[in-house]
C-alpha cells in the first residue's frame, strides 16, 4: 500500500466578518501519497488559497485533523510549525518572493542558513541544486537582472535545496509568458519522475493538466471523482 505523506479528515476553516462566521473550507477529506504530483483546481474564491495555506502550515483547520508525513499539523504549536515550514515544505509562489537585494546564490542558500546549516557546506549543497535548475551562469545576479522564468527557476531551487518531504506551488506559472510556464511545468514532471511530492494550487486547467492527478475544489468543498491523466 502506498504511504499517505499528507491526509486530511474532515477539516473545516473558516473566517469571522464581523460578528458572522463565514465558512471558506468545508468538511476536507483529502490524502496525497508519497512522490504523487496533484493539482488542486478550482477558480477565485473557491477556497483554494486558504486550502494552500493550511496545507503549507500557514493557517490552521478550525476543526478536523491534518496529518504531514505522520505529523499531527492540527495539534502542533507554532513554534514546532515554523520548523515544520522551513524543513518539511518548500514554498514556490507566483510572484517568486525572492530578496530583490540578494543575489541569486544568497537567495537560494538562506533555508540552510537559517536552519544553523555552515556556509560552506550550504554552497555545496546549493551548487548541486543550481546545477539541476540550469542556473550556474546566473549566481551573482540580483532578481532584477533576470527574466520570469530565470526567477522561477530560483524559487524552485531556493525550494528544493532543503530537501523537503513537500513541494507546494502557488500558481506557479501564473506571472510567466506561455513559454516560460510550459517550460517550468516541464521541470515540475522531471522533479515529479525524480520521486519528489508536489501540490500545485492553480484555476488553469491547462496548467493542472501537467499534473498527474487533479482534484477540483468549488465553494469550499471537493469535487469527488478526481481525474486521472495517467
């Protein structure tokens, strides 16, 4: 039987707007074996984001259970979640979220940094990541000097160097040209043949496509009968 790095159990979350509580996720059931590569579609305002943050240990279920590779997330206090953040996950967002006055090296080696990891052994163990990513000509360039797809490429790297048990990407091609994006969902395939684990949030079908599984999620709840492209 294959291991469930991720599941979920009847997970609700929501907000309150004024003296209202407004439900955003509803009844969550949801599991994600090791080395998967899942798309969780749906469009804005469908509850997708809050689902991305609870699931990168961002935000909190307000009821339910939330299990990361066998860590009960829903009974962890925050101090133990940052670490679970920094070690576990690794973030790639749309908009990169790289430090525009760092350069392309500093910006990948700082999770080893701040997990007390020594800077020479943090080089070593980025330049092996920055060679799969194809970036080696790029370390000493501030993220200004480089293109969409060249910054995306840094927040993977930057997201791969931790070795996490979790990749989570939010919308990852969403700021990229056409090229560009289907350039990055390539890379997403060959991490996914490598054995790594990835979510993707995204409301493009084209762009869940890549993924090997899809699962739809409309006001809050999801859809069953997930599709499968394999």
């Amino acid at each position: 039987m294959a291991e469930k790095l991720i599941r979920i159990l009847d997970m609700n979350k929501g907000y309150m707007l004024g003296d209202e509580r407004v439900p955003v996720l509803k009844n969550i059931c949801f599991t994600v074996e090791r080395g998967e590569y899942v798309a969780i579609l749906g469009p804005s305002g469908s509850g997708k984001t809050t689902l991305m943050n609870v699931i990168g240990c961002m935000d909190r279920p307000d009821d339910g259970f939330y299990y990361l590779d066998g860590v009960p997330i829903h009974d962890t206090p925050e101090e133990a979640l940052t670490k679970v953040r920094n070690r576990e996950i690794g973030f790639i967002f749309q908009n990169y979220q790289l430090i525009p006055t760092y350069n392309v090296l500093q910006n990948i080696i700082m999770p080893l940094l701040i997990r007390g990891m020594g800077h020479k052994e943090a080089e070593k163990k980025c330049m092996e990541t920055i060679r799969l990513l194809g970036i080696s000509h790029r370390l000493g360039h501030k993220p200004s000097e480089l293109s969409g797809g060249q910054k995306q490429r840094v927040s993977i790297a930057r997201a791969l160097v931790g070795e996490p048990v979790l990749l989570l990407a939010d919308e990852p091609t969403g700021a990229l040209d056409r090229s560009s994006g289907q350039d990055v969902l390539k890379l997403f395939r060959q991490l996914h043949e490598m054995g790594h684990t990835i979510v993707m949030i995204t409301h493009d079908t084209d762009v869940a496509r890549s993924a090997k599984r899809i699962v739809h999620i409309v006001d809050g709840a999801l859809m069953e009968g997930e599709e499968d492209f394999r």
